[in-house]
C-alpha cells in the first residue's frame, strides 16, 4: 500500500502536517521524539552493563570432574 506513494506523495503529506500543527508545534514534537530516543538507548545500554556485571559476578560451580571430562 505504501509503495505507491512517491516523493509528491510525501512532500503532499509533509505540508499537510506543517499546516495542520504548526512549525512550532512539531519541532517540539520532534524534541520530545529525540529525547525518548536518548532514553531508550541510556535504558538499553544500563541493561547491558547490568547483564554483563551479573555475569561476571557469576560463580563456576561446576564439581572438578565434571570440569575433566569437557
């Protein structure tokens, strides 16, 4: 559905949207949308670290002759 639309199609939509909201309106929509962005990769990457000091707290209980046979 969305294959057809082409770049008139687009620039149609683009000043229907600036008309319809305003330039100041979206621009501080788009500052809200960069800053969830920037909160979204904080989260991601403090779920790494978190994971990857899990992991390295992470103790090897294996019994040694278990460790002998691998």
């Amino acid at each position: 559905m969305l294959n057809n639309i082409g770049l008139p199609g687009l620039l149609l939509i683009a000043v229907v949207v600036l008309v319809l909201f305003g330039r100041g309106k979206i621009s501080s929509l788009m500052g809200e949308v960069g800053k969830g962005i920037t909160a979204f990769k904080k989260g991601v990457d403090d779920g790494k670290q978190e994971i990857e000091d899990s992991m390295a707290e992470a103790k090897d209980v294996t019994p040694e002759e278990e460790k002998d046979k691998v």
